[in-house]
C-alpha cells in the first residue's frame, strides 16, 4: 500500500507503516463467498511508529490501550462485498479511531452551584409535591 492514511490536518500515517490482510469473509454471499477474500484486516503498529510524535503515541496509547495486542491497533472491515469497498471502510475507521485518540482532552469542569432561584423552585416543587400527595392520603378514622 503505498498512499498514507490522513488523520488530521497535520497528521498522515505512511501507507509503509500500514499493513493489510485478506480472509473470506463469513455470512452469506452466494457463489463468490468461498473464492472471494473480501474481508479486510488494517493493523497499525501504533507503539513503534516514526511518524506520531511522542506526545500524540503517549495519548493514544494509554487512550488505546483495551484495543491494541502488542501496541498494534487492528481495525477488520467485512461489511461489503467488495475487497475494495472493504479497504476504504476499514481505512476510514482507523483515522477515525486514530483521530479521536489523538485529539486533545477536553478542558477541565469548573465546578458551579445551583443558584439561589434553582434552589428556591426545587424546595417549592418538594412542598407542592408532599402537599398532593398528603391531600391524596385517606385516613384510617
């Protein structure tokens, strides 16, 4: 595979970098399921990769880390039926996984309390809520 795969903007993963593997894929298909090697198999070598600068490898690996075997993110493709159609979803679920992996975390939550208003209406709803359900109550007289 010689074109890279576009991550981001400033982001491209070599095509050297990427390897890919073909198997049947399962399910039905007619006559060309069991000639056919449809299903597609896109690894990346994330943890050994020249091409992601430490910083973005360090985010994506701990991001990463329930899917990678050996720091190789896999991504299998077999939705098509066509080799080539297969190629191009596997290779767009990559960027998408590598994007958000990448992306930088989100800033922090700064923490804020109910306004006086918020509380007062909260209070005021509880009152009128035990208020029906004590008008509901029958007595045991």
């Amino acid at each position: 595979m010689d074109d890279g795969l576009r991550v981001t903007d400033r982001l491209m993963v070599p095509g050297t970098e990427l390897r890919e593997r073909f198997s049947r894929s399962s399910g039905p298909g007619g006559q060309g399921v069991n000639t056919a090697d449809s299903r597609v198999e896109l690894s990346f070598d994330l943890a050994r990769s020249p091409s992601l600068p430490e910083p973005l490898r360090a985010r994506a690996l701990e991001r990463l880390a329930g899917r990678l075997v050996d720091g190789v993110l896999t991504v299998a493709a077999s939705e098509h039926r066509a080799q080539l159609a297969n190629r191009e979803a596997a290779r767009e679920r990559m960027a998408a996984l590598l994007r958000e992996a990448v992306a930088p975390p989100p800033p922090p939550r700064r923490p804020t309390r109910p306004s006086r208003g918020a509380k007062e209406r909260r209070l005021a709803d509880k009152k009128r809520q035990a208020q029906r359900k004590r008008e509901r109550r029958v007595d045991g007289d």
